[in-house]
C-alpha cells in the first residue's frame, strides 16, 4: 500500500461488523446485500504468506451467511484496501493471486477440504485515488487478443467488485445516512477546508442520529485524528477525543488550518511575484543591452556596467546577436 497510515486505518474501520454492514448495503449490490444475514458476520482477517512470491499482505477478510432458494450456505468477503495514487493494472491478477493464497490458507488450516469444495467468495476492492478506476476487473479481459472460442473455456476467470471514492457524488452520499458514507465525504472533501468542515459537521450529525453514537464517535474520532494527521492538519488534534462533544474545538482548529494555509499561500504568492518582477527587470536589461551590441561600438565592460549585468551576461549576449 501506497500510504500505510491511512491504510491501517481503512482497516481499523472495517474490523467492527457495522461498518462492513454498511459498506455492503449502500455500496454494493443491492442483490447481493439483500442475501445476507449480517448478525452472522465473522471476521477472519489476518497475516498470509503467498507461497510463490512469499509475499506477506494483511487485508480485511469476513464472512457472512446468504440465503437463496432456502439454501443457507457461508460466502467470504474479500476487501483489498487500495490506497494507491494512481490506478493498478495487474489488479485482476493481483486479486487472482490472493484469492488462490486464501484458498490455500482455508484448506491448510482445516477449514475446508477439497472433498467439501471451496467456499464462494466475493473479492472487493476499495479505492480512494483521485484518478478514476480504469483497470480490467475481470482478469479474463486481460487476455488479448481475445481467444478462439476452443480455447475461451480453458482461460481464468475473476472478477472483482469496485467501490470507487471518487465517483460518488455528494448528493449520492448525501443518501446514504451511514458513517460510512460520511467517511467517504470527508475524504472527497480533503482539498477543500470548507468542505471538510461541512463534511465533518454531516458525519457529526450522522453519530448523534446512532442508536450506538459512544461507540461510533470512539471509532470515528480515532480514524478521523489519523486522517487529519495524514493530512498534515496544523491543528491541536490530541486534544480531540469525542467528535459529538469536541466539535467546535475542531471547527476552530480547521478554521485556523485554513487560515494559516491561505498565508502561507499569499507569502508564497507575493515570493513568485518578486521573482517574476525581478526576472522582467533582468530581461529588460537583457533586451537594453543586445541594442547597445547592435547600435553602438561600446565595449562589454561599458554595456555591462551601463546595465548593470555581469559581464559574461553581456558577452553571452554579443555571441549570441553576432551568430
């Protein structure tokens, strides 16, 4: 992962049940979602070792029961955290890969057998870059130039499901009513201090609204503390341990934030103006002296000390007019 800080806390977040509930019913499929008893959620998320790369990756891993047709049977979900700048063409076979390994972990480790069979599971991934998700999701469409249809059955297939940050708008966040959603707006919201104070405010509103606020406003407080700390927020964030009861201690420290950003925005506004005035000064010289060495018979010493440039800046100038 690109940015373990905010990885660790991705993954802080989906080891409580309600937020994989929550990622489920307002970001995945509703057919899906519709299928599972949530009260059945277990988390299995833990360190595996990739036996051909002796890679070791540590991804949230959960499962749930679905009911179909009367038939209850357990599926795994597989969430890939992905917190890279820009987007990863190999997903698919990255995903192909891992999800072989946690079928070799789940056979190694007894619960299941090849004579049982292999449970279904479903591979997610989360993204929150700003470049939007262009990789194949399936890592059959990765095979190209596209088979003959003898060969097409022998060639892998998976596909993973992508929950992209960036493509939901604020209006579509704005309808999902969840933490997690308000996690999703904050982020969206990062380069924007207005915005994130907005954002913060909506995600504050969302705990109070929580039949379980104390434990969700422990849970964000902590997540949003380390985003903040991501961020490089210049803002007193120890300090900060409820959001319901902190939050306008928060809205100040944002505020100030904000303001000394625009200062130092202006500081560096005014440098790059000297520095283009005094590059304007130093080409007017330039120009002044060029018609000196065109016009006039003066020496370099002469034109250099009339213009007040070094004196290889001026013997510089006569090559160049003379070539």
């Amino acid at each position: 992962m690109a940015n373990k800080q905010h990885d660790t806390g991705y993954k802080e977040l989906f080891s409580y049940p309600e937020f994989v509930q929550q990622l489920m019913e307002g970001f995945a499929p509703p057919e899906i979602a519709q299928l599972m008893n949530f009260s059945t959620l277990k988390n299995h998320s833990g360190n595996y070792i990739t036996p051909l790369f002796e890679e070791k990756f540590e991804d949230v891993v959960w499962s749930v029961e679905i009911t179909r047709e009367g038939v209850t049977q357990e599926v795994y979900l597989y969430i890939l955290l992905e917190f890279q700048s820009s987007v990863d063409r190999t997903m698919p076979i990255r995903l192909m890969h891992y999800v072989a390994c946690f079928y070799d972990h789940l056979l190694k480790n007894g619960t299941t057998t090849p004579r049982k069979g292999l449970p279904p599971i479903l591979p997610i991934v989360l993204y929150n870059g700003s470049e939007r998700w262009t990789a194949r999701q399936d890592i059959y469409d990765m095979v190209y130039p596209e088979p003959p249809a003898f060969l097409q059955v022998y060639q892998p297939h998976l596909r993973y499901y992508l929950v992209d940050e960036g493509r939901y708008t604020d209006e579509e966040l704005g309808l999902r009513q969840t933490p997690l959603s308000g996690v999703f707006s904050i982020e969206k919201a990062s380069a924007d201090r207005k915005g994130l104070q907005q954002a913060v405010d909506r995600i504050v509103a969302i705990i109070q609204a929580s039949p379980d606020k104390e434990r969700i406003d422990n849970i964000i407080t902590r997540w949003l503390k380390r985003y903040l700390q991501r961020l490089g927020a210049k803002a007193n964030l120890d300090q900060l341990t409820s959001l319901m009861e902190d939050k306008d201690m928060l809205a100040e420290n944002l505020e100030n934030w904000a303001k000394q950003e625009r200062q130092a925005g202006r500081q560096e506004g005014r440098q790059e103006g000297r520095q283009e005035a005094e590059q304007r000064a130093m080409e007017s010289k330039r120009n002044a002296a060029r018609k000196l060495i065109a016009l006039t018979e003066m020496n370099d010493q002469l034109i250099a000390e009339i213009e007040e440039l070094p004196i290889e800046e001026v013997a510089k100038l006569r090559a160049e007019t003379q070539h």
